[in-house]
C-alpha cells in the first residue's frame, strides 16, 4: 500500500478505487461482471458460501471482528461493518477516523497483531502478501484490482458480508442523487463548461481522467461533466498525466478541482501562469484535501458528492 507512483504511479494503482467505468449496477443485473458471479449459500449455522474470484469461500454470515488490508474500509464503513484492523493509508484518512478510532493499523506482514485481533474476516487486494498463513488465521477473500468498476465493487462487498440488499440500495441511491446533482450542476454552469481533476505530489502536477479517483467517476460519469480536450487526449487512456506548471492552462478548464496534497510542494499557485488560468481568475477553483480525496469506495464517494454539491450549487 505504501509503493509510490514513479513515485506515484504505484500509489495511485493502490489508493484509487477501480478505474474501469462503472456498470449498470442494480438487482436485476448484479455479478454480470468478469469476475464469477458471486452468490451466497446459506451452509452451517452461521456461515455463507461466498463465489470469489478464487473459488468458494465459507465465511461469517454476520462477521464482527474484520481486517482490511488494502482499499476497501470505506465500503465497510458504509455498510456499518465492525472494523478491528486497517490499512496505514485507512488509519491516516481523516474521513474514516471516526469510525475506525478503535481499529489497530495492521498490514499484510504484521501477523503477529492479526493474531492477537481475532479476526472472524480478513479481507484485502489480491497482491497482500502471506495470504496463506493469513488464511490460517481467518477465511481470507482478496480481489484483483481493476476486475470490476467501483460501484459493482461495492456490491461485492456487500455479497461478501451478507449486506448484498444494503449494498444495492446504497448504489441506488447514490447514482439518483449524483445524477440529480449533475443535472442542477450542468444548469448552473452550462451543459458545455468543462471541468479538470488536479492534484499535486511533491514537485509534481497529475490530471485525472474519468475513472481515477479523486471524485472523477462521479464528475464525468454520472454528473455527464465535460472534460477539456488536452485532458482526453493526455490523461483518459491511462487514467491520469503527469505535467509541468508551465502547461497547465491548457489541462485547466472552466473549473478545476484541485485535490491537495498537505504538505507537498504547491508554490505553483503564485506564479503568473497559475494566476492567469480563467477557473483561477474567476474563483472556480475547489481545492479539497487530498487524504480525504484519494479512493471512490462508498465513504468516500459520499463525501465526494457533497463536496462537488456544496462548491458547485453552493448548497
């Protein structure tokens, strides 16, 4: 979790949610994704049989005692799961810290701790490392990164700790109220103003395409936001382009979010060049914390939203 992206590239592939485009995700059409469906059956007392991407697992059918070592607390938070150990990257984001003030940070090589947690469900990416004396310890289920979009994603998380119905009326809810929002968003600002993804690392400037993070999928997705060419061109592929101050008026577009890291490097907001970007001079610039920015599971995606909401309709 804590590999770095040349520096960054690593980093982004871990913190950022699923970058495949999100599926129509409902009832009716759950599981309908490259990985096996994956249904629940009822066994023993007290158990599922959960279908992962690796084969059948028996897991808690109500688990209470869950580690997460990698990506998906804010899905378990959403779904008011127990947490009693968390990722590093989990532990520092200031969203989550309410709600997991009591859970242990853990990683994958901590197996000492993870003992003494009890676990009933230990749950990561598919590159942990000791899955199988994790396994030992606690039924493991890791997924491969980029199997499925982030909202299918959470569906399967659902699946996994018996909350499938929680799940989906979650989805359901949050793409109605992210639609909305983009419907009112685009009346304000004009159905073809565009709207850029920026964070800054170091010395470095990234742009976002639409499946990155930092609250692209809900902008290009499913507020149907526009994105300024130079971006497509550049960033769409691959999901997010490294660039110099010197260029960034032509990524900026009528409005930029600009997801800040604390304490990286980001004097590139006093130049003249900076200044004289239009979203600057006209105060269409939302900067928001990166830690809080970084992933797109529920947690975060909610928090998102509001935050698009609040800067956009000023709401």
């Amino acid at each position: 979790m804590k590999k770095l992206l040349i520096p960054f590239i690593a980093l982004l592939f871990i913190l950022s949610a699923c970058n495949s485009k999100p599926a129509e995700t409902s009832s009716s059409n759950a599981g309908t994704t490259e990985t096996p469906k994956a249904e629940q059956t009822e066994t023993a007392a007290g158990t599922i049989t959960y279908e992962s991407e690796n084969g059948p697992i028996e897991v808690p059918a109500n688990p209470q005692r869950v580690i997460v070592l990698s990506a998906f607390t804010g899905n378990l938070i959403a779904l008011n799961v127990n947490l009693v150990g968390v990722d590093s990257w989990s532990k520092s984001n200031p969203a989550f810290a309410d709600k997991i003030k009591d859970a242990m940070e853990v990683s994958d090589e901590s197996l000492e701790k993870i003992i003494e947690l009890d676990p009933d469900l230990i749950i990561g990416l598919s590159n942990i490392k000791n899955v199988d004396k994790l396994k030992e310890i606690a039924p493991t289920v890791t997924y491969t990164y980029n199997k499925v979009d982030y909202l299918t994603q959470h569906l399967e998380i659902g699946k996994l700790v018996n909350k499938e119905k929680e799940a989906q009326a979650w989805i359901d809810d949050f793409k109605q109220r992210a639609q909305k929002a983009g419907e009112d968003i685009r009346a304000k600002i004009g159905e073809d103003a565009t709207v850029s993804v920026i964070e800054n690392f170091e010395k470095q400037i990234y742009v976002f395409g639409d499946n990155w993070g930092r609250g692209t999928e809900i902008l290009y997705g499913e507020m149907k936001l526009k994105m300024p060419e130079k971006v497509k061109e550049m960033a769409l592929k691959d999901g997010y382009y490294a660039l110099s101050a010197e260029v960034l008026p032509e990524f900026a577009g009528d409005y930029v979010i600009f997801s800040k890291t604390p304490g990286a490097d980001s004097s590139f907001q006093e130049t003249e060049t900076y200044k004289q970007i239009p979203a600057v001079k006209n105060g269409h610039v939302f900067e928001a914390d990166a830690t809080r920015f970084y992933f797109n599971d529920a947690t975060t995606l909610d928090y998102q939203l509001d935050f698009f909401i609040e800067h956009f309709l000023g709401n």
